[in-house]
C-alpha cells in the first residue's frame, strides 16, 4: 500500500491512476486535484506529518480566514 501524501489516502500502487515521480521516487493520488497540489510544492507534503497533523493546519487556516485572525466573541460580547 502507498499513502497518498497530499490527502494522507492508502492507496494500492498496482491500481493507482494517478503518479509522478520525484527525488528518485514515485508518489501515487487518489485524484489529479491531490497530484496537482503536489507537483505545484513537493516539499511541502514530503515533510514527515501525519494525516491529523495535516488536518489541524487546514483547520487553523480556514479558521484564520472565517474570523480574520481575531477569534469568535461568545454569547454576543
């Protein structure tokens, strides 16, 4: 099985339609959209994250954009 290193998917490499390769290595997707994020920054996903650790800084990110970097006031104060 291979990991899909943009969205952390386990992959069957045999079946696998979607590949590059890079620094000597093949790396397989689970769609173009995750092949296309890759090749645009390789090392930004070869970093060694796991799958939460991903999804944490997507979370954060979104977050930072919903509430332009202040955080949600509670109960209307």
């Amino acid at each position: 099985m291979a990991n899909d290193p943009v969205c952390g998917m386990m992959l069957d490499p045999q079946t696998a339609e979607f590949k590059t390769g890079f620094n000597s290595g093949t790396y397989y997707f689970c769609s173009n959209a995750c092949k296309l994020q890759f090749e645009r920054d390789p090392f930004r996903y070869l970093k060694k994250k796991g799958f939460i650790a991903r999804f944490l800084e997507r979370l954060a990110s979104a977050n930072a954009k919903e509430f332009k970097g202040k955080p949600p006031t509670c109960c209307g104060q």
